[in-house]
C-alpha cells in the first residue's frame, strides 16, 4: 500500500473531477509552471489500494521538467467511488475508462501512460485493447509480467476472502494494521504524521469493497501477456524499486527485455518508487519522456 509523503497541494495543482465519455473521475492535473515549455501530458494510474495521492511527490518535478501530469482515482477508488457491483470492475472495463480519461486528456496532442503496480496491469489492457495510436509511450512501475509473486498471492488471497465474505472495511482495515505491526520485515515510512495516517484510514474506507475483490483477483491470476504488448509498437519503460515483493525485480528485468524496453531501477526504493524516492523517479519518468 502506497503511502504518501506529503499531501499539501501545490499553487500548480488542481483537484477536480475529469468529465469523460465513462463519466466523471477525480484527479490531480498540475501544469507546467509559467515560462516553463510544455512537453507533453503524462497521466498516471495507482495501484491496488492506492489513489492519485500516491503519485503527489511526483507532479512538481514532472510539472517543472515540462509534462502536465494528471493522477486519477480509478472506478472504485477513494474520491471516484463506484457502484457495488462486481462486473464494472472488470479490468476491461477499467481499461476503457483509461482510454476515456486518456480521450479528454488529447487536446495537446499523445499521452504518456504510466501505471503503478496493478495500475500496471490496467494500463497494458488499455493499449493491448486500443492500440498504440493516442500514446506518447507506456510506463511500468512496480508492476509484472503475469500474476504477483506466491507469499504475495497469498496475502492478497486473505483479503479478498474477507471482502468477499461480508466483513466490513472498518474491520478489514484494523486487521490489516495489526498485520503490519507484526511484520517484523514491513519497512519503516518517513510519512508518519497523523495526517498522512488519517488519510490512509480515509482513503481506505473510500474504496469500493467489490473494486477491491475484483482487482485484487486479477493480481493472484494475470497470465502473462508480455508477448503480445511487445508487439504494439510503443516507445516503453519498466521501472521499479530495487526491492520488490510483489514481483521480484530480476522478474521484471526479463520483461523489460522481452519488451525491448528502457529499464530503471531506483536505488532505495522499493515498491512505490513513486512515494519513497520521488526524486530520482521523477528525473527518470522525465528523461524517458523526453526522448520518446
């Protein structure tokens, strides 16, 4: 689960609802700075759990390198919402709103598409699904080949049983933190303000329990489609921390070559590069979309 650093909004930033052909979704849009040379539009998509939030650390130095960057909260996810209804969630149904949000983003020409962990696996559906016209380039972060790594599958196994069992998210949410309390490998967040962590207790109630039983059985089950994403002739990057347990990073070293894709590897990260080394991934994201 993705955990912000911060979530102060910038004077560059704006918080609304995007209007698209599949309805509205909220969203982050944050622009180039004055003087600053507009580069492209990059839109971003969270992962299992996450938000639009999860890619806040990352919209000024993306805006500053010149890409207006626009993070959106999916079907089902915090300040979207969605209904209770399994079959919307349908991950060809989540591609279609990406194309969507992607159609009302074009009026500045081809989009740069980046997904985060199963925002990864949406994303590739998005252009498996609608081909490559409309892309600037697709991006990778944190996010595999096929399905997530075994002990992984089996936690996520957990808490779609529970979901889909009838517990509410109050109470999933309580066992999860005892969860993470005991696990002794869970790493240690700087983003520890009471804040932040009311956020998270905020954003998880926000979330559409049926989205999260639906999405999380696509991350124990995705066959592996790499072959046919290599080829959509697209400019690609796989990026990752240099740890990950939900797919190890020799895992995505081989996608990324199957693909014929720009690999990068954030040192000292882990599976949010976009949260815990913004930085260094901003000036990654950035120089690859400058040479697409």
């Amino acid at each position: 689960m993705s955990r912000p650093p911060f979530l102060t909004l910038s004077e560059h930033t704006r918080a609304y609802r995007l209007q698209t052909a599949r309805g509205p979704f909220a969203v982050l849009d944050t622009t180039p700075p004055a003087g600053t040379a507009t580069r492209g539009t990059a839109l971003l998509i969270p992962g299992f759990t996450g938000s639009k939030e999860d890619f806040i650390a990352l919209l000024e130095p993306l805006a500053a390198a010149g890409f207006r960057t626009v993070a959106v909260d999916g079907r089902g996810q915090h300040e979207t919402g969605g209904p209770r209804d399994e079959a919307v969630y349908a991950q060809a149904e989540l591609a279609a709103d990406v194309i969507a949000q992607a159609h009302a983003l074009r009026d500045a020409g081809p989009v740069h598409l980046l997904g985060h962990s199963m925002g990864g696996l949406v994303v590739r559906r998005a252009v498996l699904d609608g081909g490559a016209e409309g892309w600037a380039s697709l991006t990778v972060m944190s996010s595999g080949p096929a399905a997530i790594e075994a002990d992984q599958q089996s936690r996520t196994q957990l808490l779609i049983d529970a979901l889909a069992g009838g517990l509410d998210m109050e109470t999933v949410w309580q066992a999860m933190r005892a969860m993470d309390v005991e696990d002794a490998g869970a790493p240690a967040t700087e983003a520890s303000t009471d804040a932040v962590d009311e956020f998270m207790h905020r954003r998880w109630l926000g979330n559409v329990p049926e989205q999260l039983v639906v999405t999380g059985r696509q991350l124990v089950s995705e066959p592996d489609r790499v072959a046919e994403l290599a080829a959509v002739p697209l400019p690609k990057l796989v990026i990752s921390g240099a740890v990950d347990h939900a797919w190890p990073p020799a895992w995505l070293d081989d996608m990324a070559k199957r693909l014929d894709a720009t690999r990068a590897v954030i040192e000292g990260a882990e599976h949010s590069p976009n949260t815990e080394r913004p930085a260094a991934t901003a000036e990654a994201l950035s120089a690859f979309w400058a040479g697409c």
